[in-house]
C-alpha cells in the first residue's frame, strides 16, 4: 500500500515545526549565552580596573611635633590647628629620614614622594585628637599616604612602562630602601568610602557623592511614592472613564519614555528659575528624581493592582463592605508586592540617573559633604562622570572602583525588592 499524501505533507508539516522550534530555543540558548557573556566581561573589567583603589600605601614616618614652632598661643584653639603649616613638618621629617640628600632638586624629588595633603591632613587631625596630651615637643610615627605616582608604581609591582617614567632612579631607589625597613605598608583603603572628592587622586573619595545620593533619592521617594501611588490608586479605582482621563493616561505612558535630560530642564525652570531653590542642592536633585519617577510609578502600581483578581473585590462587596473597605482591605494588600517592588526599583534606576542632575548644576567641585539640604552636593553619578574626563591610570581606576560602588548599591536595592516581593507573596 502507497502512503497518502496528506500524510507525507503532515510529516513535513511536524519537521518544519520542529525545526522552528529548536531554532527559537537556540536563538534564546544564545541570546543568554550573549548577553551573559558580555555581562560577565563588563564586571570583570571593572574588577580588573577598580580593585587596585580598594587597597592603599602608606609611610610610617617619624615626626616631631614642637608645639611652640608651630602655634603662637600656649593654648592653641582649633582655628590655629587648622591653620598650622604642617607641610614643614613632613618635609622635615622626610629630610631627617634621607640626611644624604641636601641638594634643592633633590629634596623636590624626596617630597614627592608622599602626598603634602594628606599628610598635612593626618597630623592635623592627630592634633586635634591629641592637643590636650601634647608636650613642648614630641615625636611619634604617623601613617603618611603616599603620592598618587608612588602609589600606582607600588600596586603595579613596578611593571607598567608609563608608571616606571613617573619615578625618577633615585625615587625608585628610596622606595626600595623603604620597602626593605618594612616602612611601606598596604591597607584597606577606608578613605575611598568615607572622604570626599579631592584633586589628588590618592585622597578622592565618594563619601561626598554618596551622602548627596543617598539625601537625594531619600527626597525622591518622600515626595514620588504619595503622589504615584495615590495618582494610580484614583485613575485606576474612581477616575470616570472618559476622553480626559484617557488623555492623561497617554502622557503619563509618554512621560515615562521621556529623555532623564528634559526632566533635568523641567527641574532646572521649576525649582531653579521659579522657585528660586539653590544650585547643586539634594533637594532640588530629589524633587528632579521624583518628577522622574513619577511616571514608572504610576504604571506599575495600576498594572499591580489590574493583577488582582476582580473575584476578589466582588466577594467583599456581595458581604456588605464598601468600595473603599474592598479596595483598602483586600485589594491592595494582594497587590502589595508588585507595588512595592516596582516603587523600589524606580528608586534603584534614579539612583543611576546622572543627565538630569548635571543640569541643576551638581557637575561642579564639591569638597566637603552637605551639611542640610540646601548644600550644594554631588551625586555618585555624577562623580563617576567628572572622574572619567581624567585620563591619568589613578582616576581610571577610581572610576571603574566607583561604578562597581553603584552596581553594588543597585542589586542590593533589587535584592531587597526581591526578598520583600517573595516574603509578601508567601503571606
């Protein structure tokens, strides 16, 4: 008996389905594999870029410390410690440590070997710690930082050719020399974390930046989360369906695929032209991030709630409780999760956000961490943005070390959503 021919066109029918489908399982088998990839080569080329910031040298330097070279009063108050020249001091006692070198060039260079600031800045505060015990004259060993140059020779085990240029013979010889007596030491950089910027790389830190990101995405979720949520809780629940509400239902669906950049010149109008608020301040950067998520807030808080079964609501409602009872007892409690877990990860992707805040002037220097609001601050992005334009190897790494700071901060906040979403579910 000959096979019909339907059944030889059916049997081409099934191959070529399933065909097709092992192709799309490939494409997807790759596209993971792809996207995997270029993840995992991202990350690791941050780590190999960054993780050099995470450690730090250090000069355990004697120095003496003569109280009446140094201040004019007997009892010194905490201006005259400030304002004390301790740059004399340490090269004095890098002179002590080097009695050979006497010539004016050679002494440049032996100063150059640690960082004048830094070093200033670790005597002035031993001082301010110390002042009450201090006598006529003391010596003690401080641990100096290190300059930026020495440092990268240091990290780098000597090995690149442009790092090798930036130290002179007779440096490389002192730190040899250092390096042998057990001077020179390693440790866990701490002052990345907690100091603020500075134009010396081995002093920057995001400590500064930090505070302002963290006031500012504070603020953001202060004013964004009431405003969002009871926004979508009126559109979705009471709002009359008609022309109007559908025309806001529109821009709000624009709005939320709107460029950082104009939300940045909204801000810079409102708050700055109108309301006169200062520049660079983390309330202004917060009110921007949360005309920002607004937006993503508002969408993901009705499709929550369009996630709960109207079954639900019904049987509340055929039992005697009201709309409000209905919707405030049960229906947003079973929506609770993905509320919340869309507010927090609106959070997460303003805490990344760097256009907008460069526009209400948080690209400038600043120093010192905000003491209120009102301060002018910086933000980790925009921090990460000011040290890329430097091309030096000590601002590269601090850079990628800062990236991987934020990526840290943003899967924790999409690790926390995650947990509460599961924990919330669970009940």
């Amino acid at each position: 008996m000959t096979e019909p021919k339907d059944s030889h066109k059916a049997r081409a029918i099934l191959r070529s389905r399933k065909r097709g489908e092992w192709m799309f399982r490939l494409m997807g088998l790759g596209s993971v594999i792809l996207a995997s990839t270029i993840l995992g080569w991202l990350l690791l080329s941050l780590i190999s870029s960054g993780h050099n910031v995470f450690y730090q040298h250090s000069l355990d330097l004697k120095i003496t410390l003569d109280r009446q070279s140094l201040f004019s009063q007997e009892v010194p108050s905490q201006q005259d410690i400030r304002a004390a020249d301790y740059r004399a001091v340490i090269k004095t006692a890098l002179e002590a440590r080097f009695p050979r070198v006497q010539e004016t060039d050679t002494k440049k260079e032996l100063y150059a070997l640690v960082s004048l600031p830094g070093a200033s800045n670790a005597v002035r505060q031993y001082l301010s710690e110390n002042m009450q015990t201090l006598s006529e004259s003391r010596s003690i060993i401080l641990p100096i930082p290190v300059s930026g140059p020495v440092d990268q020779y240091l990290k780098h085990d000597e090995g690149g050719v442009r790092v090798r240029q930036t130290m002179s013979a007779q440096q490389r010889i002192w730190i040899n020399a250092l390096i042998e007596k057990g001077d020179l030491k390693a440790h866990f950089n701490m002052r990345f974390f907690f100091a603020p910027d500075s134009p010396n790389a081995e002093l920057a830190g995001i400590g500064s930046a930090f505070l302002g990101s963290l006031m500012a995405i504070l603020i953001a979720y202060l004013v964004a989360a009431p405003i969002g949520l009871g926004a979508a809780i009126y559109l979705e629940e009471f709002a009359p369906k008609n022309r109007f509400t559908d025309i806001v239902e529109i821009n709000i669906n624009n709005l939320a695929a709107v460029p950082p950049i104009l939300f940045g010149l909204l801000g810079l109008f409102l708050f700055l032209e109108l309301g006169g608020l200062p520049r660079a301040a983390p309330l202004v950067a917060g009110l921007v991030l949360a005309l920002m998520a607004l937006p993503t807030l508002i969408i993901t808080t009705r499709a929550a709630l369009r996630q709960v079964s109207q079954h639900r609501v019904d049987s509340a409602l055929s039992l005697g409780a009201s709309h409000m009872q209905a919707l405030f007892h049960h229906k947003i409690p079973e929506a609770g999760p993905g509320i919340l877990t869309g507010t927090i990860l609106s959070m997460a992707q303003m805490l990344g956000e760097a256009a907008p805040l460069l526009l209400i002037g948080m690209v400038a220097y600043v120093s010192a961490p905000p003491s209120s609001l009102t301060d002018a601050a910086s933000a980790l992005p925009i921090q990460i943005f000011l040290w890329a334009e430097n091309a030096d190897h000590a601002w590269v790494e601090r850079t990628a070390a800062a990236i991987l700071v934020l990526l840290v901060m943003m899967t924790l906040l999409n690790l926390i959503a995650f947990i509460i979403r599961s924990r919330l579910e669970r009940k």
